[in-house]
C-alpha cells in the first residue's frame, strides 16, 4: 500500500492523458455495436463488453504502479512469454490448422497477442539499462538472440503475420534506443540479399520454407493464373466488395437488406480479422474514416507521450506500443482491402478477441503511467 501511496504523489495529475483513454474507449465501444451487428448475436458482443471491463480494470491497476516498479520485472515478463509459447507448442488448442491457444475454462487464451506487450516491456527496460551499449557487438547481437526465441515460437505455431508484427515491433524499439545508422546500414546490406534468396527459395517446386497455405495466400495472392487465385482471393474480393457497397454512410448496423455481403454469409469469421469490411459496409465512408482516424490518433497520442517521457524506459515503452497500434491496424486494413496477401490479425480495439483486447488495454495502462511521471521541464 505504501508504494501505491508513494508512487502517487510523485503523479502530476494534469499530464494524464485523458484524450488517449477517450479515443481508445470510444474505439472499444464502436467495435462492440460492429461486433454485434456482424455476428446477429449477443454472446460476442457481451464477451467483448467483459474484455473491455477487464481491461479498464488493469489499465488502472497499471496506473497505480509506476511503469519503472513494473521494468524491474522485465525478465519475469520474458520468461513467462517463453512458458505460455511453450504450452502453445505442446498443449495447445488448434483451430484452422495452427495451434495458437491454450483453452482456459470457456474462455480462449492466445499467448501470441500479450508476446507483443511483454516483448515492449522487456525491451523498454533492457535498452534502458543498457542504453549506452546499444551499439556494441554484445548488446546488439544479444538483443537479437533473445528476441529470437520468443519470434522463433511465434512463428512455429505457424503465426506468420504476428511474427512480422512483433518483428517490426522491435525493429521500431530499437531504433528508438539509439541504434547507430551504420549497423541499421549493415544489416539492411545483409537483409536485402538474403530476402532476395529467400524469395528465390520459396519459388521453386517443393520449397520447405513455407507452410503450403502460407504458399498459397502469399504467392497465389499475386498469380491471378493461379488454379487456387479464386479460392484464395474469395475473401478479401468479398470484402472489398462489402466496404464499396456501404457507399458514403453505410447501409446502417443490423440492416436486413439482402444485397448485403454481410447477410449474404459471403465472409466468414467477420466478427475477428475481417471487422473492417463490417464497418465499411454498414458505416460506410464516414464510419471507415472515423476507426481510421481515431487509431491514427492513439498512435499520435503514444508517441507524444514518448517524447515527454522522463527517461529512455518510458520512451521506448510509447515508442514500441505506438508501433504496435500503427502497424498491426496497417497490415489488418490492408489485407482487408485487398492490397497485401490474407494474414490473421485483428484490428486493435475493434476486432472481436479478449487476449487481443486485454493486451492493448494493458499497453494503454503502461503509456498512461508515462504520462503521469513526464519530464518536469
């Protein structure tokens, strides 16, 4: 109780962030009407009204411990990562061919969306405290070993997309703490070629480096000669159909119109990866618009809260969940758009999952306290 007592009076209570915790609420409840009107049920709907319950609850259980009592337990967080990835891999629950979740009563829990968080946690305090080595050989190459397991895992599982999410995740952090341009060089000069043999690897009959439906979405995605192009592209061309459809104001939530894609059952699962073509369809320009632009603007907020922040721990912790927010919501509106390949993954605060949920909530807790301790001057 005394270090919550202490903790809050070194607060400076004017600096809490409150447009981020309305623009992320609001987000949240705008995903919730979607979540209901895409899947015609309420079961959804209230599991998603529980995860926004429980994340305001840790958000402020977060706010009353400083983020830098929290850091101290970086490697607790790591290893934790790597034991919840491990059951994955052994235990795990499988679904659409990939072992991802471990079934905990009647809920679902996807260990790969909070590796995200606890990946930011760890790396924020790790380049804090070796903040003046971050460009020697030990840290650099140290940094990326202990970062590997834990995307080595991820990939395994297979989890294609949240690998690259989590990789840019710390390519981002890193950059952060201060990685000198000559090594960003370096290994854009060995990253360039070796992705040049790796496509070249994929290409050739029988490759082992993809999974065969990873093969597929990826290479199919851009072959329209593919004999698979159809049953590959059958959702996202479904879904861009959906969001032209919804025109400038959309047809309006739980519509009964028949010329829907929504009612029509032409996209499965439209409650998780594929909630924005909802949004577009049934909200339209504006209501596309509005989830864009309130994302943009939690990012916005993450990272001003990192330029204020009182030493580099905070900085990075913004600088990371603020990637993590801009390129997951990236990569999720483009596939559902039709300009990348199919990958699964949610849109933050609207898509349906409480693991996904939750995490973000947690990361918005971490940010806030941020906030509350910025820099005096």
């Amino acid at each position: 109780m005394g270090l919550i007592v202490n903790t809050l009076k070194n607060y400076q209570l004017r600096h809490l962030n409150l447009r981020l915790i309305i623009w992320v609420i609001g987000l949240t409840v705008l995903g919730i009407n979607v979540i209901s009107s895409a899947t015609n049920s309420s079961l959804y709907e209230k599991k998603q009204v529980l995860g926004l319950v429980i994340g305001l609850v840790a958000m402020t259980v977060l706010c009353l411990f400083s983020y830098r009592f929290v850091l101290k337990f970086y490697w607790l967080f790591y290893i934790i990562n790597l034991v919840l990835l491990v059951i994955v891999k052994v235990a795990g629950a499988e679904r659409g061919g990939a072992a991802r979740w471990i079934a905990i009563g009647g809920f679902q829990l996807q260990p790969s969306e909070f590796t995200k968080i606890f990946l930011i946690i760890f790396f924020a305090m790790f380049f804090n405290k070796y903040r003046e080595k971050v460009n020697t050989p030990q840290v650099f190459f140290g940094s990326l070993l202990l970062f590997g397991v834990p995307l080595l895992l991820v990939y395994k599982q297979p989890d294609l997309s949240t690998s690259i999410v989590i990789a840019l995740i710390f390519c981002g952090m890193i950059f952060g703490a201060g990685l000198d341009y000559k090594i960003i060089g370096g290994v854009l000069a060995i990253a360039v070629p070796a992705v040049i043999v790796l496509v070249y690897l994929i290409l050739q009959p029988n490759q082992k480096v993809l999974e065969p439906y990873q093969y597929d979405r990826i290479v199919g995605f851009y072959d329209e000669n593919n004999e698979n192009y159809e049953r590959i592209s059958y959702q996202q061309s479904n879904s861009v159909m959906a969001i032209g459809s919804g025109g400038l104001w959309g047809k309006g939530l739980h519509n009964n119109t028949t010329t829907s894609v929504k009612n029509g059952n032409y996209i499965s699962e439209p409650q998780t990866d594929f909630i924005f073509c909802i949004v577009g369809e049934e909200l339209g320009f504006v209501g596309s618009s509005a989830v864009i632009i309130l994302l943009g603007l939690i990012t916005f907020e993450c990272i001003v809260t990192g330029l204020h922040a009182a030493d580099m721990a905070g900085r990075i912790l913004c600088y990371g969940y603020a990637t993590l927010v801009a390129v997951q919501s990236f990569v999720n509106i483009a596939v559902v758009t039709k300009m990348i390949p199919n990958t699964g993954l949610p849109l933050p605060f609207v898509s349906y999952g409480l693991s996904s949920l939750l995490s973000l909530y947690i990361g918005v807790g971490l940010v806030l306290n941020v906030s509350l301790q910025r820099k005096k001057s």
